[in-house]
C-alpha cells in the first residue's frame, strides 16, 4: 500500500470520527437543552394554572362582598 493511500484512509477515519464526535456531543447539548425547557414550560404552566383558580377565587369572594353590602345595606 502506498503512503499516499495509506495517509488517505488515515485522514478519513479521523475526519469520520470527529464528524462523529461532533454529531454526539451536540445531539445530548441538544437534549438537555430540551429537558430544561421542558422543566420551565412546566413550571410557567403551574403558575398559570394557579392564576386562574386564583381568579376564580377572587371572584367568587368580590360576589360574596356585594351580596354582604346589599344585606347590610339600611332599607
């Protein structure tokens, strides 16, 4: 095998392996990536949905405030 031929193969294995390395290294930055929005898009969602109760609970106490005025209200 001639050197030529021989440098050849060497430089493409080592041009294969670091494709493939680079391949690797940012598929799990990829994933992890992913992760950690997940974990925050969960957390907003929470908030979210105790926003809503928390308004429903306002409203219901805003409607229990002016049933009180009418009933304590001097005829």
């Amino acid at each position: 095998m001639s050197d030529a031929v021989l440098v050849a193969l060497i430089s493409g294995l080592c041009t294969l392996l670091g494709s493939l390395g680079g391949v690797i290294a940012t598929s799990s930055l990829t994933s992890y990536r992913l992760k950690k929005l997940e974990e925050e898009v969960s957390k907003h969602n929470k908030v979210v949905e105790r926003t809503f109760r928390l308004e429903g609970r306002m409203d219901e106490a805003e409607h229990e405030l002016r049933d009180l005025k009418k009933f304590h209200q001097p005829h």
